[in-house]
C-alpha cells in the first residue's frame, strides 16, 4: 500500500447544482474526473485529516468503482474513519441519518436521484454537511473555487477493499466501518411511528403496494413494510436495486410509475399504493382510484402529523418549496403554526428545520420529509400516511375528499417542457421579468393578476438572500401561474409551468385537474407565448 499524490489539471463544468454534481456517468469515468472532483470537495470543506465520513450511494452504474476511489483518496487525505454502507449502498435519507446520529463532519453521496442510470445514463456525487443536509452554497461555492485551480490529488494504492461484509477493516490509518444499509434507518423509524398501530391494519387485511423501482429503497421497503410491519410478501415490487434500474427511470410520478398507477386505478387495486426514486428520498402516495399530489401530500401530512407518535406534540411550522401549492398554508394557517415558502431545493429547508422553525417540509417535485433527517425522505412519506390510517381508518380517498372540504382544494399540476432551445428559454424568462412591473391589476385571459414578481428568498434563520429563484404570478381569485427554469436538466432547457387554482365551492371538489386549471392554463399562454417561443404546441411532461 502506497499513498500517491497525482498531478491533475483543472477539469471545466464541475459546478455542483442543487443536488451536487451530475454528469452523465462516462463523464465521471473519464480519467481524473472523480478523483479532481473528490479532492476539491475534500479540500472545499477544510481538508478532512481527522475527519470522519459516511460514504454510500444508490447502487447505479459505477457506484462500486467510485467508492472505491473515494475510500483510498480519503484516507490519503488524512480522514480518521469512514462509514459506509456494506456493497457501497446507502439511500440518501439513510446516509443523512448516520450522518447525524454519529455526529460525523459529513458524507459523501453518489446518486443522480431519480435520472437513469448506466454507462450512457447520470451519475451523480454530493456533499452533505454534518447536520446531514445538502451542503450550502457558502460551501459548494468553495468547492467549485477549488474545482478550478486543483493541481494534484492524493489517493492510496491499493487492491479493492472489500466491503460487502458488515464489520471494520483498516486502510492505512484509516478505519472503515461497514455498516448495513437499512438497520439505524429502520430503527429511526420504529421510533418516530406506532408500527404496532400499523401491524394491527395490516393484519386486519389492508394491502399494499410498494414500487421500488428496481432502486436502492428496495431493501428499505421489504425490511420494514414486510418483515416489521407484516404487509403480506410481495407488496414490495422491484424490489432488487440494479445498476440500471431496470432500463427504467426511478421517478415516482404518475408518468414513471405508471404501472403502479394503472393497478391503482383498475379494480385490483390494493388499498394502499407508493413509490420512491433511485436514491430513496422522493416519494407517490395513490389511493385506490386516488391520486395524491405531492402538494396535497404535504397539506394532509401537515393536518394529521399529530396521529403519529414523533410529532404528538404538533409541529412547529411547515415548509414548502415556492412553486408547491399554498395547500399546506392553508393548514398551518387553520392550525395557528408559521408557514415557508422557500426556493427550489431541499438545501433551504436546512437552516429552518435547524433553527426548530418548520417540522415537515415539502416540494411538489414528490419531496416530503420532517425534522427526523435533513434530506427529503420517501420512505418516511409512506409511513406517516400508514400511520394516518392506521388511526383514521379512512380510505385515501376518503381522506382527500374530508381535506378538501375541511380546507378547500389547490388544484395543480406543472408542465415541462424538456430540451427546449436555451435561448428560447432565457428568451421567453426575459420576457416576463421585463412585463412583471406593469402586470398587477390588469386582466390577462379571465384573470386578473394580484401580485407578479421574481421570487426572493430572504432566510429568516441566516438573513442571506436568493435571488431568481422563478417568476411568481398570483391572481385575484386565489389562482397562480409560477414559470421555472430547471436547475437539473443535463440537455438544453427544461421549462417548467406550475399551475394553480383554489377551489372553495364545495360541489367542484371531484374535477379533472386539467380541466380545472383551464382558464390558468389559457392565462399562462397568454401571459409568456410559450408555444410560440419554444415552438412546442404542449408539454412534454404532465404532472
Ligand atoms: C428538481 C425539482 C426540485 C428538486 C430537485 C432535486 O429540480 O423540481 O423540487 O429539489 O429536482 O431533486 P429542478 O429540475 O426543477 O431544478
Ligand atoms: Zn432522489
């Protein structure tokens, strides 16, 4: 064994986004690419000599290599210990709570969340402070910096360290301690929900469906949805994480999980149905015949939370990302508790769950999660409605129709428009900020603008500012139209349209989304030309 230090050259384009670097994977294999990128995460935080480190990802296509890699360059750089999950694997709220509970200076994660994997598909690698969140831009801005003037990588040679047994090894002056996946994860959540009160509903012969989709949540489901809580075998499907997620992508959306939402709505239906993405941290809750939006999620986890044991004490507040629905303002409002609106991405939800100022938290990008770690969390998002109905022995349905009469129903649904020209899209945001000032009163379609802005995010833990963080526009009758740029698209632009409309009239609760959002659809052309600037007559996604 022999520790190296290897001249590099500065690789362009390794800026982290939201959710730390992606590339495609080959990118990642090209030669130095992962070592440049892993020493000046190393470097961007300080230098790690003594450290201690979680390491593990979602099992796509290459994970093994890279941990590997990572494992020799940390204890070339001096770490004291690292904790990784046995074959490499961790889901990101899994790496996020060993993170936290060993009070570790932080982890590294390799997921590209819920984009494909495989040799021609993402990869992805992050950096997570120690409270076990996304790192902030103060941090990744460093490593960037240090992306650009790296001129060596240190790194140990060695043969592979095997860590597909459970226990410790050494490497160097290194400690590795290989750790199952799923147990300090499944143990954190026996002790935030009554999974006796769960049991008692599985055993009275409520069923369920869980997609893994042939991701790294899999293992996570069978052990505690099966094996702890006695859904019957086989509720968990695909549930074998593969290096290329079956050819698939694991979103969970009505559009990747399309299988689970056909049984859902066929008359097989099981009571119960949800997915989870690659890394495990977003999730899809559906109903028998009862689609649940993220956004709704949030409102109905927010109003019932106090059924399950960890927030019996009611939360604090609740946060949500901006383009998600106001439906879980609308709660914390009924319920006298503060509520969030902050940028896109999970990092900003950090310093208010730090502070004790929000408890859950959510996107309507399939992301809800609470105060337990400081990632979303999908596994987490399936128990705290299992533990719902275990309580209220409602159907999901049934649930949802009680919500939305008890608090009015957002109507919602966002729009994509993927790989559009970049220009055209720079073009067309341009466009709405240069109206934005004149647009308050006037009447565009039906609807009469409220207020228009481009959102800015003031953190009212930190007082640092966001800004551009996507152009608002609110109407008078409670609707609201949001216009994005996507942050994590690898090719060209991705347009997306948040569409909104608040619905108080009791008879109009059971409407197609998209025939209720029509008038918000209609006004949304009519305010940006979308169809005209990016020459698209719809969108390519629907959610
Ligand atoms: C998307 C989602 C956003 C989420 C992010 C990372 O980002 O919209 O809510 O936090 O993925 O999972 P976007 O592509 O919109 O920038
Ligand atoms: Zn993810």
């Amino acid at each position: 064994m022999q520790q190296m230090t290897i001249a590099t050259q500065p690789i362009e384009g390794q800026k982290p986004g939201t959710s730390g670097l992606r590339k495609k994977t080959k990118v990642f294999m090209g030669p130095h690419f992962l070592e440049n990128y892993v020493q000046a995460i190393f470097d961007g935080i300080g230098g790690i000599d003594g450290a201690t480190l979680v390491v593990g990802g979602d099992g796509r296509y290459f994970n093994d290599r890279a941990i590997q890699v990572i494992l020799r360059m940390a204890a070339a750089n001096g770490a004291a210990k690292v904790i990784v999950g046995k074959d490499g694997i961790l889901s990101t709220p899994a790496a996020s709570h060993l993170i936290r509970k060993n009070k570790t200076d932080g982890g590294l994660i390799l997921s590209a969340s819920h984009n494909p994997g495989g040799i021609d598909e993402d990869f992805g690698l992050k950096y997570n402070g120690p409270n076990g969140g996304p790192a902030p831009e103060s941090v990744t801005d460093k490593i960037f910096a240090r992306t650009q003037t790296i001129r060596e990588y240190r790194i140990m040679e060695t043969t592979d360290i095997n860590i597909g047994d459970v226990g410790s090894l050494s490497l160097g002056g290194m400690s590795i301690e290989v750790v199952d996946p799923v147990t300090e994860y499944a143990a954190l959540m026996e002790e935030l929900f009554d999974f006796g009160a769960i049991r008692a509903l599985f055993a009275e012969g409520f069923t369920l469906r869980f997609d893994a989709m042939h991701a790294v949540t899999g293992p996570y489901a069978t052990e505690i949805l099966e094996n702890r809580l006695g859904a019957a075998k086989g509720s968990v499907v695909n549930a074998t994480p593969l290096p290329d997620f079956g050819g698939g992508h694991p979103d969970p959306n009505p559009i990747w999980a399309h299988e689970l939402m056909t049984l859902m709505m066929g008359s097989d239906a099981p009571d119960f149905g949800a997915a989870s993405d690659g890394d495990g941290d977003r999730n899809m809750i559906v109903g028998r015949a009862a689609y649940v939006t993220p956004s709704d999620s949030l409102a109905v986890l927010t109003a019932n939370a106090h059924l399950a044991p960890a927030y019996r004490r009611g939360l604090a507040g609740v946060a949500r990302s901006m383009p998600t629905s106001a439906a879980a303002d609308r709660v914390a409002d009924a319920l006298g508790i503060e509520h969030f609106e902050t940028p896109t991405g999970w990092k900003f939800f950090g310093n208010l769950l730090d502070a004790g100022r929000a408890t859950l938290c959510g996107e309507e990008s399939a992301g809800t999660g609470s105060d337990h770690v400081r990632e979303k969390d999908g596994l987490w998002a399936v128990l705290l409605w299992l533990n719902i109905l275990a309580e209220r022995r409602l159907s999901v349905a049934e649930i949802l129709a009680e919500h939305w009469a008890t608090y009015g129903r957002n109507y919602y649904s966002r729009h994509d428009y993927e790989g559009v020209d970049t220009d055209a899209a720079n073009g067309l945001m341009d466009a709405l900020r240069a109206a934005l000032p004149d647009l308050a009163g006037t009447l565009v379609g039906d609807l009469t603008v409220d207020m228009a802005d481009e959102f800015e995010y003031l953190d009212p833990v930190d007082g640092s500012t966001s800004s551009a963080q996507g152009i608002r526009v609110g109407f008078t009758n409670g609707a609201r139209v949001v216009f994005r740029l996507s942050g994590t698209g690898t090719e060209g632009a991705t347009l997306r349209v948040y569409l909104e409309h608040l619905e108080l009239d009791p008879t109009q609760m059971q409407r197609d989304p998209q025939d209720a959002l029509s008038k918000v659809i209609a006004t949304a052309e009519a305010l940006a030309g979308i169809k005209a600037r990016t020459g698209r007559a719809a969108p390519d996604v629907i959610t």
